[in-house]
C-alpha cells in the first residue's frame, strides 16, 4: 500500500486519476476485442437485414489449401461467424500439392460465379505457390480476385488505393488493418504525427497496416522493422515508439518490457499456438502492461474484431455486387459510431 502525502479529498478527479503515473504505478488499459467488435456486429446485423429486404443474402466463399489445423479452425470460426449474423458462407478446400496455375484457375473460376460476393484464399499457402519469385506464385492467386470481391484487400485491382491511401475510393481494407482501426478509434487513440513501429511483413496484417498507419488515413510516422532490420535499429526504434504494432507470430521473437516507452500504445495483432497449446501473442504482455498505455492482450484482443471487419467487408462486397453501394470508406464521419460509449455514473 502506498503512502500519500496528501488527502485524496483534497485532490481534483483529473489530479486522482493521474495519481497512478505521477506514483509510476501505472498500469494499461487492456484494450479487450469484444467490445469493439459487438459495436461492428451490431451494424453488421442491421445491414444484413436491409439487404435481405431486397432479397440479397451476402455470401462469402472461402477457398482452404491443404490441412493445417490452425488454418481449418480460423476459416471455420470465420465461416460460423458469417453464418451467425444472417449470411452465407462455403467452404472450398483443395489438395495442398495444387500448383499455382491450377489453384489461380479454380479461383478465377469461383470469381466468375454471380452468386459469390466476396472470397478469401486462407493464408499462408503451401511453400511452392508462397515462395517462387519467378513462374506464377500466391499474387496470381490473389489477382484472379476482383477488387470488389476481395475482402482480404490483396488483389491487383485493390492494393493501389491502400498504397495511395485514398480511403474514399478504397474497395476494401484488409481485415486485420481495419480492425487496428476500429480499436484505435473505440479506444480514442490519436495516430497523427505519432511514431508507429510495425513489425512484420505479412501480406494481410503487418504490410497493410504499415501503409495504413503511415499514410493519409493516419498520419503516423510509420517505422517498418522486418526480419532484415538490425537488432540495434529494431531496439532503437522500439523505444522511440508511441504506437507499437507487431504481427510476427514466431517463438524467437519477443518484445519485453525493456523495449518499450512509457505510455506507449501496444497491439499485439500476432496468434501463435505455443508448446502448450496456448494462443500467444508477440507481446510479454504481464511485464509491458506496467508500462504502457493501453495495451491488446492475446486472445481477446485484435482477433474477434478482424472477424467482425471481415464481415463488414462481406456485407459491403454484397452491396457493391448489387450497385448498392460506391468504393470508399468514411472513416471521418463514421468515427463516432465506433468510440467507447461515454461511461455515465
Ligand atoms: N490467415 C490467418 N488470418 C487470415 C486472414 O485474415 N485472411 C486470410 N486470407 N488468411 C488468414
């Protein structure tokens, strides 16, 4: 118990509640998922059921490469989620010996179906479709997606406006990225002139968030560490972070406590299945709570709210499939929508 030097009665509501920094007793705010995305379910569901006025039922078909359990039980929570909300969802799975060209074409032709809104091809890949630099690879894959249909964001037709960071003319942002947003929107945490470290390279996470953080919809100054970065570069900038974001998903790497400025924000979009069995994250989220600002804890973090933005996405898919609907998102005036409701007492 900590001695004051005062009485708490004598103190303004502001002075109480900065008394835990002053004390250098803070601890984060655990930024949980849930909330964030029952706010996106919420609109999800009152879209799903105008559209179903007009007799449009959004489909989402997913396309499964090989038998990874982990990709097996995303795609099915994904699926279930859809499903749940009033759409549809169907699974098509195929031998992970398929080549490129085999898997671009059956792609290509599930695009082609007027019926299906919107399509994810579950990553990672197999290696021999993921690593070739030369011959087809997963970007011809991605590509015989239409941008209209590409709720993951990571088609030819769709990446441009990321990288331009036009929001208003953007056809979908990647899940993940537009769950980093809903949370830093819920949560009311400024981005602009912030320093954001991104760490990662990942197609659907780290790399769209990287141009999303440093572009026009954030104005941060984006900082992208990878696996080139040097330890002492990594370090550096680490702790020069106001915003962290990590997305690597591997056992030898760790961000401890040590590397983080006080105050700081830290997501942890990372889900990797330990030894254990359990789901962890990049963060050593016990140690860097005490540090930070606010903080997403793994599981209950960012990933039932990239569940709920896929849904949004499939539901604006829908929308676009039936002229309902331009390329855009409004993030400045739908801003309110998604803040924390202000806590009455
Ligand atoms: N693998 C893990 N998460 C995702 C995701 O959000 N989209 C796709 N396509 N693959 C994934």
């Amino acid at each position: 118990m900590l001695a004051l030097p005062f009485s708490l009665s004598r103190l303004s509501l502001a002075q109480i509640v900065a008394l835990p920094r002053i004390y250098n007793v803070a601890m984060a705010e655990i930024m949980f998922g849930k909330p964030v995305a029952d706010g996106i379910e919420r609109r999800v569901r009152d879209e799903v059921k105008s559209l179903s006025a007009h007799g449009i039922i959004p489909r989402l078909d997913v396309v499964l490469v090989g038998k990874s359990a982990a990709s097996q039980r995303y795609v099915g929570k994904k699926m279930e989620f859809c499903e749940r909300l009033g759409m549809q969802a169907r699974l098509h799975t195929f031998d992970d010996h398929i080549s490129a060209g085999e898997l671009r074409d059956q792609v290509q032709r599930i695009n082609d179906d007027p019926a299906v809104h919107a399509i994810l091809v579950q990553l990672p890949l197999p290696r021999h479709i993921e690593g070739p630099t030369s011959g087809l690879n997963k970007f011809d894959v991605f590509d015989a997606i239409s941008g209209p249909k590409d709720v993951d964001g990571i088609s030819r037709e769709t990446v441009p406006e990321l990288y331009r960071a036009q929001a208003e003319r953007m056809l979908h942002l990647p899940a993940t990225a537009l769950a980093v947003r809903r949370m830093l929107e819920f949560y009311g945490i400024e981005t602009e002139g912030k320093v954001a470290v991104i760490v990662g390279r990942n197609d659907i996470t780290a790399k769209p968030i990287h141009h999303m953080l440093g572009g026009r919809m954030c104005n941060a100054t984006a900082i992208w560490c990878h696996r080139y970065t040097r330890k002492a570069d990594h370090d550096r900038f680490m702790r020069a972070a106001d915003i962290i974001v990590t997305s690597v998903g591997s056992e030898r790497y760790r961000i401890t406590a040590d590397l983080i400025k006080p105050g700081a924000v830290v997501i942890d979009v990372a889900t990797r299945v330990g030894a254990d069995g359990k789901l962890n994250g990049d963060v050593d989220f016990q140690q860097v709570k005490e540090v930070a600002s606010f903080i997403t804890p793994v599981p209950k973090g960012v990933g039932p709210v990239t569940v709920a933005a896929l849904t949004e996405n499939v539901v604006r898919a829908a929308r676009f499939a039936h002229g309902l609907a331009q390329p855009g998102y409004d993030f400045a005036s739908s801003r309110d929508a998604y803040l924390r409701p202000a806590i009455s007492s």
